[in-house]
C-alpha cells in the first residue's frame, strides 16, 4: 500500500501512515497567550484598585455621591477582572471525554455572566440616586479641585485601555477585549463625574441635585455597558462567524500544502480561546486514499501552525478537476 512521505507529502512510501506530530511551537504559543492574558488582566485590577483608593478618599472627605457610584462601578469591575482571569485558566484546559471540544466557552460564558451583573448593579444604583435626588438632595459648596481627582482617573483608564484592546485582539479574546472596552467606559464615567463636581461647584445652589444626577447618569452608563457585554458574549456563545481575516488565514495555511490543488469550503467556530476547523480540501482525483489521507494530515499541522488558538481540524477530501468552480 502506497502513502507518502512525512517530510514530503508527495513522495510515496511503503508505510502505515503515521500521524504528523504537531511542533512544540503551537502548545507554547497557546501557554504564554494565558500568560500574557492573566498578566494584563492583574495590571488592571491593580490600576482599579488605585483608581478606588483614591475616589473612596475623595467621598470620605468630601461626601460626594458620584465620587461613592464611580468607585462602586470600579468594585464592580474588578469583580469582572478576576472573574476573568479565572475563565481565561479554565478556558485553557485541553479537551477530556466530557468536552471533547474543550473548554473554550468559559471565556464568553464568564463574559455574559459579568455583564448581566453591572446591568443589575447599574441599575440598582440608578434607582438609589434617583430616590436620594428627590428626598435628600441638600445644597453645599463644591470646591473645584475635587474634580481632579476623577480626571487623573480618567486618564489612567485610557491608558489601559488602550494596551489591553491591542493585547486583546492580538489574541482573539472577546472576553479581554470586552474587559477593555470597561476602561474606556470607567474613564467616560470619570470625565462625567469630573464635569458633574465642577458644574456644582459652580452652582452651588443645585449642588444637591447635580451631585445625584450625575451619579445616575454613571449608573445609566453601567447599565448600557453590561447589556453590550452581554450581546457580544452571547454571539459568541451561539457560533457567531468569526472575521474573514480568519478564513483567508486558514485557506492560506491549507494552500501551502503541497498536493492541495484548491479549497472550496472552510466553517470556523471560535468558543473563547479555542478555534474549531472544518475545510473541504481538493486534491488530484488519480491520487490514492492513502496520499489523500497523507495531504490531510499536513493541512491540519499547517493549520495549527499557523494559528496556534486552533483546537482541532476536519478535512474532507474532493477531487479536483479544472473548471469545476
């Protein structure tokens, strides 16, 4: 019986077809993305943590509302990020006999749980403040200076933001990138706060009621952030598809084959972290199963090569006769 060569897939041999081993570059690649993963995620709960310090500080000398909402909203948000970090570990164990496919979907699942709770935390606190504006909202002065406070906030949150969203697409996390995505609210939210301090300090009259209706505007905003972190978590629990980068980058990696003469369907799933294939290759129609087979186990080592996050790879196999497309 003929197969072909493992170095060179179009070079018969007189073997059982072994399987192709994949390198040892693809099980690193997959360790250091949750390494680099959880170490993003525990810089931001260290810089909410500061963030925190400083408003509670704020609130405790001053009594300000919004200062108190803006530190809960980052509580809540640490929550979120070891929430993460945990679902980032569980979503990198390898597949068992319960979950054949493994355990990707950790990832999202943590992602659509974390954002039902800042809606419901979101939309406690906008009820509380919209209560303490109509009962108990007492006129005082504002200094101005307060609002510093909430604006060197803001800028910290940019800035992680803007190193964790690069990270996160980096590494097809929708979870890390909708983590991100949190800063850049926290900020807003921060801006908000600073713009609410300074207009009731020039308005002191109002103070009252600015002060719990600026609070409320930041408990509308956690609200709005939970429901879009729910929506994008939950496409990808239900297998939305993916980007077509990812498409042409695995009919690419198939391309390189030697023996593929073309590809005519490629399905993708990608739960968390992992990616699932499923590509129809062609072939020439002379060949044997057994140099078929042989071309098929070289795609799929090229797959996950090429894009370490692939879990697993299903190829079929079709002729290939010329104007047949």
């Amino acid at each position: 019986m003929t197969t072909l060569n493992a170095s060179n897939p179009t070079e018969p041999i007189q073997e059982f077809p072994q399987p192709v081993e994949l390198p040892e570059t693809v099980d690193r690649a997959r360790a250091n993305r949750t390494s680099r993963l959880v170490r993003v995620s525990t810089t931001g709960v260290i810089v909410r943590l500061t963030v925190i310090a400083m408003e509670l500080a704020g609130f405790a000398v001053f009594g300000y509302s919004v200062l108190l909402v803006d530190a809960i909203a980052s509580i809540a948000d640490i929550v979120a990020s070891l929430a993460i970090i945990m679902a980032i570990k569980l979503a990198e164990r390898p597949p068992d006999e319960d979950h054949p496919f493994g355990h990707g979907r950790y990832e999202p699942l943590a992602g659509m749980q974390l954002g039902m709770l800042i809606c419901l935390l979101g939309g406690g606190l906008m009820v509380q403040q919209f209560l303490a504006a109509i009962t108990r909202a007492e006129p005082g002065e504002v200094s101005m200076w307060v609002a510093v406070i909430p604006l060197a906030a803001a800028a910290v949150f940019e800035l992680t933001c803007r190193m964790i969203v690069r990270i996160g697409r980096r590494e097809n996390s929708t979870a890390l990138v909708a983590e991100a995505y949190h800063y850049r609210i926290d900020g807003i939210t921060s801006l908000l706060a600073a713009a609410g301090l300074f207009c009731a300090s020039l308005f002191p009259a109002f103070s009252g009621y600015i002060d719990h209706l600026s609070a409320m505007l930041l408990a509308g905003i956690m609200l709005a952030l939970g429901a879009v972190a729910v929506w994008e978590n939950v496409h990808q629990l239900l297998d939305r598809a993916p980007d077509s980068k990812w498409f042409d980058r695995v009919k690419g990696s198939a391309e390189k084959v030697p023996g593929v003469l073309g590809v005519e369907k490629v399905r993708l799933q990608c739960p968390g972290p992992d990616a699932h294939v499923d590509i129809d290759i062609e072939v020439d129609p002379e060949q044997t199963v057994d140099e078929a087979h042989r071309i098929t186990q070289h795609v799929r080592v090229q797959i996950q090569t090429d894009w370490p996050a692939v879990r697993e790879v299903v190829v079929h196999v079709e002729p290939y006769y010329d104007g047949d497309h």
